[in-house]
C-alpha cells in the first residue's frame, strides 16, 4: 500500500526512490510487524484472559506444566494480524506471490482458529477432529498448489539439495507434492509448539533464512550465479518474509519463559503452512527439511512413538512424545530445553544456507 503510495512520488521527490528497493521495504516489514505485536501484546493478553481462553494442560504431561493451565491461548493471531498488515503496507501488491502466501497464512489460520474457538471457547475437549482437520489442510493446500502452477514462468521441477543437475519435472503431479509440503510443515510446527517460545524461535529462524532464499530466487543475476532457479517475482517474498521475522520477535517478547500467552493452533498451523508455501514458490521445497529440520525431527519422534507403541503393544521409544517433554521428563529445566533446540535451529539454517554454495 505504502509502496503504490509513495513510489510514484520519486519522479518529483528522489527520496521516494528508496522505495522501489526490496531491501528497504523489508527493513521496514519487520519493524512495522514487530511494533505491532509489541504494542498490540498487553491488549491481545487482556482479551483473551477476559473471554477465558486458557490453555488446556495434559494430564499425563510433564508436572511442571500443571502451573500454565489458564495461560491465554489463541495469541497467534496477533502474529496473522501483524504480518498481513505489515505485507499489506510494504509489499508490492500487485504480485501474485504475495497474495498466495497471505492465503496460506489467513487459510490455516481459520482452520487452527476454528480448532481454537472449539476446544477454548466451547469447552469442547477435542476441538476439530484429527480426519476433519487433515481433509481441510489437504484441500486447501492443493488449491494453493494450483495457483502456484499457474504462475506464468513457474516451472515444475524440484530442486535437489547440493545437486545442481538433479531436477526431476513432476509436471501437474507438482501440485499434491507442494500440498505434501504445506501440510507436512503446518502440521510438524504445530506438534512443535509445546514449551514457551519453543515454537517461534525456530519459525523466525525458518523465515529469516528463507528471506535470502526468496530474494536470491527473485534476483535474476544471483540466481544465474548460484545455479538455482530463477522464480519471476518471488524477491517481493522477502518482504513477507520480513514480517514474519518482526511479528515472531514481537509474540516472543510475551512468549518467551515463562509465557504471558501461547500461539494456539490458529499460529502454528498458519505459520507452517507459510514457510511450506515459501519453500514451494522459492524452489526450496527439499531444503525445507533442512531449514525446518527441528521441526522435523519433533513431528518423526511423534510418528516412532505411536508405530512403535502399535507394533510392540505398549512399549515406548521416549518416555514422551514430542521430543521436548522426552527431555523434559529426564530432567532438563525447560529454558535449557528451548535454549538447546533453538542452537540446532540455528546450524540447520546455516547448514540448508551453504546448499546455495555446494551444488
């Protein structure tokens, strides 16, 4: 908005001219973003304690957890607000990849709200059931597949990680691939979001590092350079990107131990599906396992503890899944538990960074 506002000006004003900078634009996304769910945190709080949104506490969870029961819940949606305003402002919003993006973030993001507004509101004990809410993600997801296939110049092929001559065209098969990616990352950053900032340290790190990979994948001559694909318009992603790094900044300075309010599924299942989006349309998608790798991890400890629980009638890999309550049970304080998984966060990033390189 901001942009086709002032842009046009630069003709009269050379200041303006500042504004045509993708850079520049970004810079101000992320403080806009952060200012917002900085200034807006205490009101979301007090809100949400008044409709008494609080957080529902496992029975069979660590004990340690018991004292968070009541904690306001359904905080991501101050994140979905911050990041949509700032895109809005600061973004070109003639660009068809900003608008596929945004709906990846506000689609999942109904969906968690509707999980949420269920189980926190309505008492009712499971929210959305598991089946409903996977068919809601699959058909939204392919849809976001579609429109992304349908971008003039977007091309089908899947980049492999540290081989440059390795891209195997999936043609319209592409489109339930990306859907597996969106879902998969929705659904791996929610099972992640158990511990206070768990959750969003890992998601500002994920949307940091594809800030590079959207404004590499957008820059015709760093592209050629580096040898990965050239994605016509996907450098208005970074500023997106941005936003996301500034909201997430913002909802940790509430989050952070001991939390003032949790994310709720209406965050972590919108941000997911952001940072799967962005790796479909960055032509990162592989390297999202990378990037995401924590988040991966966490979603595979919680698929080996229930096969493995089937398979053997009872018997356990990890004393709890996800992962985080494992350590927790065997005696880790939760700050060191967040603090440690935020540093493997932290070197898969620069890891899935050096693929750009090692090709």
């Amino acid at each position: 908005m901001l942009y086709h506002l002032l842009y046009p000006l630069h003709t009269a004003f050379s200041a303006f001219n500042v504004f045509r900078y993708i850079t520049f634009r970004t810079i101000y996304a992320v403080l806009t973003a952060f200012l917002i769910c900085f200034v807006l945190g205490p009101w979301v709080i007090r809100r949400l304690q008044r409709m008494q949104v609080g957080q529902y506490i496992r029975e069979d969870g660590p004990q340690s957890h018991h004292q968070k029961a009541g904690t306001p819940t359904m905080g991501g949606s101050l994140i979905i607000f911050a990041v949509a305003l700032s895109t809005l402002l600061w973004a070109d919003l003639t660009n068809a990849y900003i608008w596929i993006v945004l709906s990846a973030l506000l689609g999942f993001g109904t969906i968690g709200f509707v999980d949420d507004y269920l189980m926190q509101v309505k008492k009712r004990s499971k929210g959305l059931s598991a089946r409903g809410k996977l068919v809601l993600q699959t058909v939204l997801a392919l849809l976001i597949g579609w429109w992304v296939v349908c971008q003039q110049g977007f091309n089908t092929q899947v980049t492999m990680p540290f081989f440059k001559d390795i891209s195997p065209d999936l043609g319209w098969w592409y489109i339930p691939f990306a859907a597996f990616v969106i879902v998969g990352a929705s659904n791996a950053v929610n099972l992640t979001d158990g511990l206070d900032g768990l959750a969003i340290g890992p998601v500002i790190i994920a949307a940091g590092t594809y800030m590079i990979f959207a404004y590499v994948a957008g820059h015709i001559r760093m592209a050629d350079y580096l040898q990965i694909h050239y994605v016509v318009g996907s450098g208005e992603l970074t500023i997106f990107c941005g936003a996301l790094v500034g909201a997430g900044l913002g909802f940790l300075w509430f989050n952070a131990y001991p939390a003032q309010v949790f994310m709720g599924d209406v965050g972590s299942l919108s941000m997911g599906a952001a940072l799967g989006t962005l790796a479909v349309v960055t032509k990162q998608e592989i390297v999202l396992a990378l990037v995401g790798g924590l988040f991966v991890i966490e979603a595979l400890s919680v698929i080996f503890q229930v096969g493995f629980f089937k398979m053997t009638k009872g018997r356990r890999i990890f004393r709890m899944a996800p992962l985080h309550h494992h350590f927790e049970l065997k005696g880790w304080p939760e700050p060191k538990v967040i603090v440690r998984f935020w540093i493997i966060a932290i070197a898969l990033a620069l890891l899935s960074m050096s693929t750009l390189k090692l090709r």
